[in-house]
C-alpha cells in the first residue's frame, strides 16, 4: 500500500482537528499559515490539502475572508452514485438496477416510519402531487418525471433525514444522467397514478405494512424496465445486456 502524501496527512489531520474541537458547518478554521505551523507543512501542501477536502464539501474557501467548516452535503457522493451507475448502464452492465434495488429496499424499508405520525401538511402535498400527475397523465399521456421525483422525496419529509434524501436523489441524478437512453414510451400513467395513490391511502390510514407492500408494487414496473437480461454470444462468455434501446451490443469481455 503506497504511503500517503503529505496532502493526504494534513486532510486526516485536519478532518482530526475539526472533530476534536467541536467546529460545525460555517465555523472557521485556522488560517493557512497556521495550519502550516500546526502540521509542520510547506503552503502548497496545505493548499492542495484544502482544495481536496474543499471539493467533497468538508471545508469551504472564501476569498479575502478565509477558510470555514463547509457544509458537509453529501452530494459529492450522491454525484459519483450517480456517476458510477451511469457509466456503468452505458456499457450495458447493470448499474442503474442495482441502484434501483438499494432505493426500493431504502423506501419499501421506511415508509413504514412515515406511517406512524405523519404531518397533515406533508398528506396534503402529498395528495395534491398525486392530483397533479392525473393532470399529467389526462392532459399529456404520462406522469412527469419531475413530479413523481417530488413525490417521492416529500413522502420522507417527516423522517427529518438528511441522508436519505441525498441518497434517493442520485437514484434520480444517475437516470437524468442517461434519459436519452430511456424509452418510458410504455409507461402506464393510470397505473403509476394509481400506485401513488395507494401509497398516500396507506400512509393516510397509519397502515406500515400496506404502505410498504404499496412501495414494492410500484417498484415492480420499475424493476421489470431495468432488469438485464442475460445472453450469450457466439464465443464469449455470458454477460448482462440492458433493455434499453441503444444498449443491445454485450460489452467486450474483460
């Protein structure tokens, strides 16, 4: 294992230093030539250790005011779920229906929480994106993507997590990444309609185990869209190929 860099050490360090002093986001930090001092490092060591932990959200650098404790989001990770998952969906390789399957087993897992005491202001937005996408589906022939991505993080407001919502977001961010890929030409809008509705019905009665056997319903059609199917070809080994059109060609063989 090769031997971390100096930049590397004062990363750790530094993320070492935040924890133990108890900083949080928008708390400043101490200045480059005192971090130079501190870690007994030279300037371009500090810098580039600032500019990594500052591109995963860990620090912030305001210019002419200095550097803080940064948001610490989570959408550097969400981004490069996303990422992976696309690249992989490109080379017909099954990276969107393993992210789909971690986001069924995350919400068909939860949504039994949100049954137990729910908001009435959440049931009401809830109730008027399901009329909103019969609107859709009557005026356009099909659900906007949009909305039913709204739906779906505004089912899990109460739960207060952070976390989650970034994490069903790259669900989201890794198909947008590949949408030209996708054909929903066979999208049942009175079906998914219907789906939504069901969930809210069962949320709305404090029913988990409903809510949940409503979640994985709907993903169903979800899961039958992305499921690869395997195929052999002449001379090559059994490999994954994607539904989608413009995916019919296997990888090359590694």
């Amino acid at each position: 294992m090769a031997r971390p860099t100096m930049a590397q050490d004062i990363e750790r360090r530094l993320k070492e230093l935040i924890l133990e002093r108890r900083l949080a986001p928008g708390d400043a930090l101490p200045t480059e030539s005192e971090l130079m001092e501190l870690f007994g490092a030279g300037r371009v060591s500090v810098r580039e250790a600032l500019k990594a932990l500052q591109a995963v959200n860990v620090v912030e650098i305001r210019r002419g005011f200095g550097t803080f404790v940064g948001s610490l989001s989570l959408s550097p990770f969400a981004e490069g779920l996303a990422f992976r998952a696309a690249v992989r969906h490109r080379q017909g390789e099954p990276g969107l229906f393993e992210l789909m399957k971690v986001r069924e087993a995350l919400e068909a897992g939860l949504v039994g929480a949100v049954t137990a005491g729910i908001p009435g202001e959440d049931l009401d937005v809830l109730r008027g994106l399901v009329a909103k996408m019969e609107g859709e589906a009557r005026d356009h022939g099909r659900v906007a993507r949009s909305t039913d991505r709204a739906f779906h993080l505004a089912l899990y407001a109460s739960l207060d997590n952070y976390l989650l919502s970034e994490v069903l977001d790259a669900f989201w961010a890794a198909m947008d990444r590949v949408r030209e890929d996708l054909d929903d030409g066979h999208q049942d809008p009175v079906a998914t309609c219907a789906q939504h509705r069901e969930i809210v019905a069962a949320v709305a009665a404090a029913d988990g185990e409903r809510a949940a056997r409503a979640m994985r319903t709907h993903f169903d059609g979800i899961r039958t869209r992305l499921e690869p199917s395997p195929v052999r070809w002449p001379g090559a080994p059994a490999r994954p190929r994607a539904r989608w059109r413009g995916l019919t060609a296997p990888a090359s063989p590694r």
